[in-house]
C-alpha cells in the first residue's frame, strides 16, 4: 500500500516524462520534476524560487508571460501548440498548457505541463519529404518518358527532310531540329535518373570526398577554398561510389556556382565538407542506431526562404540557368540508402545535410 499525504503525487510527479513546473501566486517558482529540470537545463534547486521569466523563455517574450499572468487571474486554462522556448543557445519546440490552481483558504498558484514535440515534428516533416518526393519522381519519370516518344520521331522525321531538301542551305534548320530534340532527349535522360544497379562495396566516404574536393579545386581555378572537417572514427558503408559521389557533387557544385555569382562581401568564399556521427537518430518513421551525417557547408547568399522548402523537387532552382535536377537526383539516390538530405540556410551560411544509416546489413535498394 502507498504511503498516504503528497509525498505520493510528487513521486508520481517525478516519474512523469512529461516536463511539469509549478509557481505560487507571484509566479515564483515552488517546483518542478526531473523532466523539467531536462526540458529546461536548469536544476531544481537553482530555480526554486525564482521568478518564472527566470527559467522559462518563450521566444516570444511578453506576450506569453502576459497570457500565463492572466491564467492565474482569471483562472482560465491555455494551451499553446508548437511554442519555441530558448534554452542556452538552442530553442526547443514544445506543447505547454497552463492552468491555475485554486485551493478554499490558499492563494492560488500555477501548474504548467510541457511537451518536448521536436523529434514528433521532424519525423512529420521527414515523412513529408519524402512522400513528396516519391510522388513527385513517379510524376517526373512519367512526364519524361512521354516526352521521349515523339522526339525519336521528330527526330528521325528532320533527318529524312534534311536529305530530302533540295537547297543544302537549308539543312541549317533541320539541323537545328536534330539538336534541340537531343537537347531534351538528354534533359528527359537526366529526368529519369540512374537506371543501371548500384555496384555494392565497402566505401570510405572520406575518399569520395577528396575525389569531390579535388574536382571541385579544378572547377574553382583557385577562386574558393575548401575546408575539411572530417571524424575520421567513422565506419566504412555498402553503398556505389560512383552514385554517392554524384549525389555530393551536385550539391557541392550548387554551392560553388553561388559562391561565384553572389561572393560574401566580408569573407572569403568558403565550402566546408563535414562528417559526423550520430546516435539513436530518425529518418522519416524508422530510428537508426547509427547514421553517418555528411554536411557540405558554403557562406554564400543562402537560399531564398520560398525555395527552401521545395528546393529538392525537380524543374525548381534559385538560379537562371539551373535545371532544377541535381538536388532532386541527389535526393533520389541518398533515397536508394534509406538516407535522407535536408537543408537550413540564411544568408551567410547554407548546410546541406545527407543522412545515411550504418547499420551492418544494409545493402542500398
């Protein structure tokens, strides 16, 4: 049998892994439990009668604490969804709701419950990036191979006239015809993707990115440099090189083509290629023991917040003379992995981040 008096509530408090904190009329805070005191980064024993402005930080300031200040005045409750609170130097997304409690004889006090939602959030997003994708690749690959039909016969049908014509001079426009249709012939090609198997072998990453950097030195004729950040611990992957190194390549060659068009005014063009490991990590639905993370990272213009969302769907690119193909067939081949590529960018620095798992077994179909 339990123990009777509130030593019980507190102990079934402390077990919660819900984050709950509690103040008294002056929103000083009178408690909070371990899940709290994580959600927070901050001890109970160093918060314990501060004010509630001292511990919790909404990143939207007054307003919130104004809200929370009339809960416990009128004694209506509040919910707020996906609320951003800054903790040290990073924000957390959470769930919180307020209510205030009211006792005969005691002056009220106040109760919040929070809900860490990040991981809920990102697996949302990650799911629907890459169903859209799915989508949008099947949509694609239909398109193009509709286009491909005719051109073979627009093609052979320009050959034919060109023999045809009597004036010679007049091959010129048949020529031109011949040229344009294998124009998008090639551009459905790319279109279509990778059609032949992966070749299956033990891959150094760190190789495939010397072999990118020193392409990408060539290409730059010394206007950019590049920076290696490289964990050197990590694992080698079962995976095609060949595949793996163009799916880094486009991306690596987007950042040199910003770099050039629009160069940091402050500081020298600048691409960091960077490998980590991380632990316990989720790509859409499925947590992984372990994936490698690969960050190419430019200080560039960044990409425009309009793009950034879209940025990986085909036919969509923030340049004039972009196709809109390469992230797209980037993303399809880390797909190939059960891998994922995301993107955070502002201006000064843009990361594109390709995540690949490195569970044993793993065989990229």
């Amino acid at each position: 049998m339990l123990p009777p008096g509130i030593e019980v509530y507190k102990q079934i408090l402390d077990h919660l892994s819900t984050a709950v904190l509690m103040t008294d009329e002056q929103l000083r805070v009178t408690f909070m439990n371990p899940a709290a005191e994580m959600l927070l980064a901050v001890s109970r024993n160093r918060a314990m009668g501060q004010h509630l402005r001292d511990v919790f930080f909404d990143v939207i300031g007054d307003d919130a604490m104004a809200a929370i200040q009339q809960t416990l005045s009128t004694a209506h409750p509040f919910t707020k969804r996906e609320a951003h609170l800054r903790v040290g130097v990073h924000e957390v997304s959470v769930d919180y709701t307020v209510a205030a409690l009211l006792s005969p004889g005691m002056p009220p006090s106040l109760l919040m419950e929070m809900q860490q939602i990040d991981r809920l959030l990102r697996i949302s997003r990650e799911e629907a990036i890459l169903a859209n994708h799915q989508a949008t690749r099947h949509l694609v690959r239909g398109v193009a191979h509709e286009i491909k039909n005719p051109l073979g016969g627009i093609r052979g049908a320009a050959q034919l006239l060109a023999k045809a014509l009597p004036d010679s001079n007049l091959t010129e426009y048949t020529a031109i015809i011949i040229d344009e249709a294998d124009r998008l012939r090639n551009l459905a090609d790319r279109m279509l993707g990778p059609r032949k198997l992966p070749h299956l072998q033990a891959v150094n990453i760190h190789e495939c990115l010397e072999r990118i950097r020193s392409l990408v030195l060539v290409e730059a004729e010394g206007e950019i440099n590049i920076v290696r950040d490289y964990d050197l611990s990590l694992p080698e992957l079962r995976a095609d090189p060949d595949q793996l190194i163009q799916a880094i390549l486009n991306i690596t060659g987007n950042a040199l083509q910003a770099l050039r068009e629009h160069p940091n005014q402050t500081l020298p063009p600048m691409i960091t290629l960077r490998t980590r490991a991380q632990r316990q990590f989720t790509i859409g639905s499925i947590r992984h023991r372990i994936v490698m993370r690969i960050d190419i990272i430019d200080n560039g213009p960044g990409i425009p917040s309009s793009l950034v969302e879209r940025i990986f769907y085909p036919m969509v690119s923030g340049r004039a003379s972009g196709t809109g193909l390469g992230l797209s067939i980037a993303q399809d081949i880390i797909h190939q992995y059960h891998g994922l590529i995301e993107c955070d960018s502002r201006p000064g620095q843009t990361v594109f981040s390709i995540y690949l798992p490195l569970e044993n077994g793993h065989d990229g179909r």
